[in-house]
C-alpha cells in the first residue's frame, strides 16, 4: 500500500536518525494509480533528501492525507529555507511541481529563514 511505501521511504531514508521526525499517514480510500504513486513517492524522496541534505532542520514533519477526490502530500521541516524564486535553488522540487501539474495536481512551496513546507496535491487517477 501507498502508507507502507511511504514508512519504508522513510526507515531507508535514515532521517529518523538524524532529527525529530513526526509523519501521519492516513489509511486511503482507495489506492491511488501506478503513475500517482510514482510522483508521490518521487516528491517525498526529494523533499526528504533536501532536508538531510541542505537544510540543517531538527524537526521535520510528512503527511500524507486524502482530502475529497486528491491525496495531500505535505512536508515541512524547521531548517534554514532557501529561495524557492531562485534559479539555481529547488530544481528538484520545480521539477516535481510540473510533473504534479501534467497529471492534475499541484504543488506549493512555501520557504523562509523558519523553514519550508511543500504541499503537493495530486487527483488518485491521473487525468
């Protein structure tokens, strides 16, 4: 299931290890397609890897949530930020956002000197 796929993400990830990790995965309505299982797990393990790699964070927070008709992906951490307008900062994460968007989701990032939250909504089916 999408849950299980997202706590094993997170055991391998090592970020449990590294700074206080809190995560709420919701039992789904039903199981999202193949493609939008993809994009989230993509998106979590991108997220993921810029908190342990940039952000000096010591608190992180991962949910996953079904809200209606789409499947909330939130992930915020307490670290330094960066520039979400920048060129060079968040290709990754532009990235994810245009491919959260073909399918009909979205994405929103939101990045300060307190932290950054990620918010990427996606539809269970592509569209």
């Amino acid at each position: 299931t999408m849950e299980q796929a997202m706590a094993s993400l997170i055991e391998s990830s090592g970020l449990r290890g590294s700074l206080n990790l809190v995560h709420d995965f919701r039992a789904l309505p039903e199981e999202p397609s193949h493609g939008i299982k993809v994009q989230i797990y993509r998106c979590a393990q991108e997220c993921i890897s810029n908190i342990i790699r940039h952000s000096s964070a010591t608190k992180a927070t991962i949910s996953l949530i079904p809200e209606g008709d789409r499947l909330v992906l939130t992930v915020s951490d307490n670290g330094r930020g960066f520039d979400a307008g920048s060129r060079k900062s968040g290709i990754g994460l532009r990235a994810l956002g245009e491919n959260a968007v073909c399918v009909g989701g979205s994405s929103r990032i939101a990045s300060s000197p307190d932290g950054t939250r990620i918010v990427v909504s996606l539809p269970f089916t592509e569209e």
